[in-house]
C-alpha cells in the first residue's frame, strides 16, 4: 500500500506558511502536494476528493505564478510593482480558502481513504504514460499549441509523481519537464503582460517573448522524439 | 431557485468497536453491495446528479464513491455534513447553484435536514417533532423546491431494497 501520510503532512503544514504571506515556498508547496495527492487519489482508481484538490490548486494557482514572475530576473520597475499589487490582491482569497472548513475537511477525508495497492497503481500508470506520450505525439500536429502544450505538461507531471508514488526512477522524466516549466513560465508571463494595464508599453516585449516561444516549441516538437524515450520509460523503449 | 436535493444516507459500516475511531469505519461487504445497488437503481430511473457534496468521515466517502459517476459536475467535500445541520450547510446547498444536488451523510442530521427544509422544524424548536419516516441506511429521499427552511417538499423515497428491483 501507498501510504499518503507524509504528503498529506506537507499540504497541512505548508497551508500555514501560505497563509503566513512571508514565504513564497508555502504556496509552492501547498500546490505541489495537492498536485501529489490527486495523483494518489487517482492510482487509487477513485474519483472523489479529485475536484477538491483542484480547488485547492486553483486557490493557489495565480498566486504561484505571480511569486515565478517576481523572482524573474528582467522586469522593470512598472512591472514589478504592478506584478507585487496584483500578488498582495490574490492573497486574502487564498487566505480564506486554505482556512476554509473545506479545506480542513479534505484533510480529514484524505486521512481516512484507503491507499492504492500496488498491482492497482501499476495498471493506473500504464494509462498515465500512454496519455502523455499521445499529448506529446500530438504537439506535432497540433493547431493550438498553447492548449496542447499545457496538457502534455500536465500530463507528463502526473506521470512522474505516479512513478515517484512507485519508488520509480524519474531522472529522465524531470529532464523533459524542466524544458516544459521554462516554456510554460513564458505562457504565463506572456498572459500576465497582455492582461496588465502596461499591456500596450510592453507591446515590443511581448511580440518578442511570443517570437521566442514560438521557436522554442518547435525546437521541443523536433526533440520529441528523443525525449519520448525519456517519458516511455525502461517498458517503452523497446 | 427551486432545485432538486437528493439527501442519502451512507451504506452499512463496520460496527463501533474499541479502538477504530467511529470516522474511520468503513463500508461493510453488505455496505459496498447496497451503495453500489443506489448507484445503479438511481441510474435506471433515469437519475441525473449536478453536483454531490459528502461528510468527510469514511462510510459516507465510500458511499458517494459509487455514486460519483452519476454527477455531471463537481464533487465537494463538506464538513457542515458531519454535525447537526446548521443555516451553513443550507447556504451551501443554495449556493451550489446546482440545479441536481446529492447530499451524502449521517443520522440523525439528514433527517433533521429534511425536516428542517420541508417543515422549517428544528430540533431545538419547542413545538413537538412531526412524524417521519425510518431514514433506514443505503436510504434516499428526493425534496423538491427552495433549498430554505419550510421551502422543499418530499417528492420520493427510495430504500435499497426498492432501487434493486428497477429494471433496466
């Protein structure tokens, strides 16, 4: 059996530290744990508690992105101020979310569920690593990118935390997801940019940003085939 | 907004005994076969389920497991739903904004809950308690109406029994 014991400890103790405001790291992890357990839940082949966990990662969410811009080298003073006001407007909903009854409710709930069987967990896995390999198959031809790159993203995450659930090596796995967290922080601060009141200033930034990202998924659509090797793992190599 | 609430209890569960904490017990054999037959027998009748909020104690998640697949939305954890009703929990229901709400719990709450939203009697209300049914376990009630105290009626009852014999 899995036991969910030290992760659960981990969304617990760092909702504090989210709540806290101080340190950035408690947002980070409260949205990794909750990333972790979902994975769990699902080795388990259930279904409920899912849907809390994704409010409680949506809770966070923008929140997360916002502490990545901030530590970001590059911004200028504008946008570093608009990016800080716009952190500081996030905080009191993820405040009231993480102190919610909900929340602790779902703590309760994941203390209580029955851990996933191995033999159950290792069949779960198979799928999870077909569906990535299929989101990365279709980048290729994909007409939006920015959706499809999104879903192989998380779905290449999902996959590595069923294989660290399993005691599995993940080196591989990390490597071709560090590619995708740097095209993903782009995403976010290309999103951010368009949505700010500097949108119109930033026009040259963004068009360059957009230029860059572009050319860097293509770069990933041709390494596709090397890292798919990586995703398949030892079964998929054949 | 009127809205359709389907209030069902958890399946059996493992008796109380000395050392397993009374959030922890889970569904007996019997209690999986019943939640399973509500399950299917709601399916049958046709039964579609917006959104589904649960107690987080043990029997009460592993019941609205099985009922997980008839919900066309989300799924929430409640723990307004592990105590006596409360005017929390039925802000909660109204504000799900669902037209379809599954409630999954415990006695003697959800019958106070149902008592409650078609009466408006509570149980600190110093008038004498109207009569009521046995709410028995695996059991499930269909109210009708404005989720508010006194604003829903009890459009059906079901037992396990009865929601086995429907046919496809």
């Amino acid at each position: 059996m899995l036991s969910n014991q030290v992760w659960l400890a981990h969304l617990c103790e760092n909702s504090v530290v989210a709540r806290g405001g101080v340190d950035p790291e408690g947002v980070h992890q409260v949205r990794v744990a909750a990333n972790r357990l979902a994975v769990w839940t699902e080795l388990a082949g259930r279904r409920l508690l899912l849907d809390d966990l994704r409010w409680t990662r949506r809770g966070v969410g923008r929140a997360r992105d916002l502490d990545v811009l901030l530590a970001s080298d590059g911004l200028d003073d504008a946008l570093r101020a608009w990016f800080v006001a716009e952190r500081a407007r996030e905080q009191p909903a993820l405040v009231e979310r993480l102190a919610s009854p909900r929340f602790r409710a779902l703590c309760d709930a994941l203390a209580l569920v029955e851990a996933p069987s191995r033999s159950r967990a290792r069949r779960v896995l198979e799928r999870l690593r077909r569906r990535a390999l299929k989101a990365g198959d279709a980048l290729a031809r994909s007409a939006d990118r920015a959706t499809d790159l999104h879903r192989l993203r998380r779905r290449l995450r999902r996959l590595r935390y069923a294989r660290e659930w399993l005691g599995e090596d993940t080196h591989a796995l990390k490597g071709v997801q560090d590619v995708l967290g740097a095209l993903n922080d782009r995403q976010v601060l290309l999103r951010e940019l368009a949505s700010s009141p500097l949108a119109r200033r930033a026009m040259e930034r963004r068009r360059r940003l957009a230029e860059e990202l572009e050319r860097d998924v293509a770069r990933l659509i041709e390494r596709w085939r090397a890292l798919r090797a990586d995703v398949a793992g030892v079964e998929g190599r054949g | 907004m009127t809205m359709e609430l389907w209030i069902v209890r958890h399946a059996e569960a493992e008796e109380r005994r000395l050392g397993l904490a009374d959030e922890r017990r889970a569904l007996t054999r019997r209690g999986r076969r019943d939640a399973d037959a509500i399950a299917r027998g709601l399916r049958r009748l046709g039964v579609e389920i917006e959104r589904l909020h649960h107690s987080p104690l043990l029997r009460s998640v592993e019941t609205a497991e099985r009922l997980a697949p008839l919900v066309s939305g989300e799924t929430a954890v409640s723990a307004e739903l592990a105590r006596s009703p409360s005017s929390a929990l039925v802000r909660e229901i109204a504000d799900s904004g669902a037209r379809s709400l599954a409630v999954v719990g415990h006695e003697p709450w959800l019958s106070e809950l149902a008592f409650w939203l078609i009466t408006g009697w509570r149980v600190d209300d110093p008038r004498p308690q109207p009569e009521w049914i046995d709410f028995p376990k695996s059991g499930v009630l269909r109210l009708e109406g404005e989720p508010r105290p006194g604003g829903m009626r009890l459009a059906a009852f079901h037992d396990v029994r009865t929601l086995r014999r429907v046919r496809k």
